[in-house]
C-alpha cells in the first residue's frame, strides 16, 4: 500500500511539473507578446512613422490583443491561487440570470465584431447558491470560449433547467465542435488548445480552472460536441 501511495505520489508531481511548464512557456510567449506589439505600435506611433488615420487601423487588433491578455492574466492568478489553497469558497444565494447579463456585457465588443446572436434563455431571479466570483469565472470561460469557436452571425445560447440536484447551467454554440483528438484532454491539458474561428488566440487554462471551480462545488463540468455542428458545456449548482 505504501508502494502503491509513493508511485500515486510520484505521478502527480510529474503532472503538476509538466503543468508548471507550460505556464511558464505561455507567460513567456503569451503575455510577452501581445505586450511586445503594443509597445513597437505606440513607440512607432508617437515617433509619427505611423499616421494617425493609419494608427486606428490597429486599434481592433490592439484592443484585442489586450483583452486576451488581460482574460489570461486573470485566469493565471486564479489557477495559481488554486493550486496554492489560496482560494476559500464563499457560497452565497445569487441571481444567476444577473451574473450572466454582467458577462456578456464584459464579452460585448467581441461578440459584436463577429456578429454573433446571444440569447440568455435564464430567467430573472434564477437564484442559486455558490460562490459568486468563481462562478464569473466559469461564466467568462465558457461564453468567450462559445463566441470565440463560433462562425460570424451564429448563435450562442445560454439556459438552464431544474434537476433534482439543482439548476443545470448550459452554455451551447453552433460552431466548430471540438476535434475527436481533444475530447479526452480538452478540460485537463493547456498549452494545446485550438485558434478560434478568427484565429484568435487561447490556452485551455480558462477550461481548466472552470472544471476546478465546479469541482469545488462539488459538481461536474460536462460538455457534448459535434465536428462543425457546434458544443454544449454543462454544470449544475445547488438552489437553496
């Protein structure tokens, strides 16, 4: 049994190394870059190489740019403070609704440059009982993730039905579904996930922490996907 405990032991730490890893190749590649852009953009800018008409031109691509970064810097100081039992959960009583109209309010420019139909089917005063941060974050992941793999004027829908254990939350997109190579490593691996449907950059760490969040309410994260005929991403939380 102690053989068997050192071996489960020794695994784990492989794992986490491996992990580790490639955080620091994407901090090193990911933020460096984008960060990099913006720099020669403004210097060139301010130097007059570059017009000002011109200058607007890349205004979309920087705001971009920074958003990724800004979405993955978050998402690295959360994975980071779960990984470190820096995060304590914090359940409170909470329309669920709000939450998902406070997102896509964040999401707006993004879904609004491709043209993408947003329906959030989830009743006003849906309550639901969870930590309301983590729950953001899972939110954020999942509709930026629906939004990023969809084609220019699909549709993103967001719904939710009562279950015996509570309120399942779906998030559902009409767009490229997930290659049957990734199905088994999409919610537990980083460093491979695939460009967006614009080309746009991503990690896998958003899914990661969203499957850990879920976790930590003692639920599951579970998604459907079908090769050019979109996904579902699905979780359940309690309602009182």
């Amino acid at each position: 049994a102690q053989k068997e405990e050192i071996q489960t032991q020794s695994e784990l730490l492989v794992q986490s190394n491996a992990i580790k890893d490639k955080l620091f190749s994407i901090i090193s590649h990911d933020l460096r870059s984008p960060l990099s852009s913006l720099l020669v953009l403004l210097d060139t800018t301010k130097k007059g190489i570059i017009p000002q008409e011109k200058f607007q031109e890349f205004v979309w691509e920087l705001r971009e740019n920074v958003g990724y970064t800004s979405s993955l810097v978050d998402n690295l100081l959360y994975w980071a403070k779960s990984q470190q039992n820096g995060i304590t959960m914090q359940p409170e009583l909470f329309d669920i609704c709000e939450i998902v109209s406070e997102e896509l309010d964040h999401l707006k420019q993004m879904i609004k440059q491709k043209e993408i139909v947003v329906k959030n089917h989830i009743p006003n005063k849906t309550f639901v009982r969870a930590d309301r941060n983590m729950i953001k974050v899972v939110l954020r992941n999942l509709i930026s993730n629906a939004v990023k793999y969809s084609n220019e004027g699909q549709q993103v829908t967001i719904d939710h039905i009562h279950t015996n254990d509570g309120a399942k939350i779906s998030v559902k997109d009409q767009g490229i579904g997930i290659p049957n190579h990734a199905t088994n490593t999409i919610l537990s691996s980083i460093g491979d996930s695939t460009p967006g449907t614009q080309n746009e950059k991503g990690t896998g760490l958003g899914l990661m922490i969203s499957k850990e969040f879920i976790q930590m309410h003692g639920g599951k994260l579970t998604f459907i996907s079908e090769k050019d005929n979109g996904s579902t991403f699905s979780f359940t939380l309690e309602t009182q």
